[in-house]
C-alpha cells in the first residue's frame, strides 16, 4: 500500500503537466473539391478524375472520402494472342485520413491516403469488334490502398491549393487477360483545389509539429 500511494504521489503532478492530442478542444472545420490524377496503369500514362472531401479537427487531422475515375479507357495488350486488345476503365472510392503539418504556414505538407474499393471494366474496343461475335464486358472488384505526400498553399483562408505525389496499390482477385494487380498498381502525380473552413483564425494557429 506504501508503495502503491508513493507511485501515486510522484505520477500525479507529470499526469497534471502532460499535454494532450487535443488539450485545447477540438475545432471542427471541413473542405471538398476536385482533384486531377496523373499516374501508371500497366506501364502506361492515364488521367484520372475526381473529387474529395472531409471533415478537420483543429485544422490538422482529416477525415473523409475520396473517388477518382479515369477520365478515358486505356487500351492494353490482353497477352493472350499478340493481337488481342481490351479497353480497360478503372475507378475507386475510398476513406480518406491524413494529417495536415503547420496548416497556418503558406506552404506545408500532408501526409495521409486512401483506403477502399474500386472497380475494373474490360471490354472489347469497338473498333476491334467483328460482326456477329459476341464480346462480354467483365467486371472485377478491387482493394485499393493509396498513400500520398501532398504539399499545400493557403491562397485564402477558404482555398487552398495541393500537388503532390502517390502511389496506388491494388488488390484484387485477378482475370483471364493476363492483367495482374501490379499491372493496376503505380506511383502518380496528384492535384487539388480545396474549399472550405480551413481554420476560424488560421493566421493565428501554431502547429505542435514543425518541419
């Protein structure tokens, strides 16, 4: 007992002195936009589409979603036969977490990403298509996880703009054209423009992380 009211005695006044995530309160904020994705996609460019939104606390932590859908369908090599072609349309929708660095500084960083699911569509092009066959369209499910590292640029106290660089990790059950999830997977290039309650008085606020 002697012992158990000692430790007492000299935790208390390091537990009263602590700070805490969120030792100030919380103050909620939100922001949406569009977004502009360029990345791989089995070895090759394409444009994606999207938009994103989410609610802060403090104007540092982030919680929301994210979709993005390829702006065209990609033609690719199916690897059955040296003239076999599919047109391929990928999009996914996911929840989006991160953490905003310094949100008070012109220019700070993001780091956080996507988890969710997405969709693949394969279908014969139509110009690849021959009069009388039949050409079945085939559709996957997909695990997409996408971590990203964003930098950003407080235009105004309710714009901001975000460039940065990602990777896109898909997981799926696979198919019979010899396109994998490495295929579907790549690293891109990522821009958004961000509307919104960034921060009541954001020129005030001091970040607890610095650079």
């Amino acid at each position: 007992m002697k012992l158990l009211i000692t430790l007492i005695v000299l935790v208390l006044p390091l537990s009263l002195n602590a700070e805490a995530l969120f030792d100030k309160g919380i103050e909620p904020g939100y922001f949406v936009g569009p977004t502009a994705q360029f990345s791989l996609v089995d070895g090759k460019g394409a444009a994606f589409l999207g938009v994103e939104g989410a609610i802060t606390a403090n104007s540092e932590w982030m919680l929301g979603f994210s979709g993005t859908t390829m702006v065209s369908d990609l033609e690719i090599k199916t690897g059955l036969t040296d003239d076999s072609f599919k047109s391929l349309h990928l999009s996914y929708l996911g929840v989006k977490l991160g953490y905003i660095s310094n949100p008070s500084w012109l220019i700070h960083w993001t780091l956080g990403g996507v988890i969710g699911g997405g969709q693949t569509i394969f279908k014969t092009p139509s110009d690849r298509k021959i009069t009388g066959f039949d050409y079945p369209t085939v559709t996957e499910s997909c695990f997409v996880v996408e971590p990203e590292f964003r930098a950003e640029v407080n235009v105004t106290d309710y714009l901001r703009f975000i460039a940065g660089v990602n990777y896109r990790w898909i997981a799926f059950g696979g198919n019979n054209f010899g396109i994998d999830s490495i295929d579907l997977s790549g690293v891109g290039m990522k821009f958004s423009l961000h509307f919104g309650k960034m921060s009541s008085n954001i020129k005030n606020k001091n970040s607890g992380m610095k650079w």
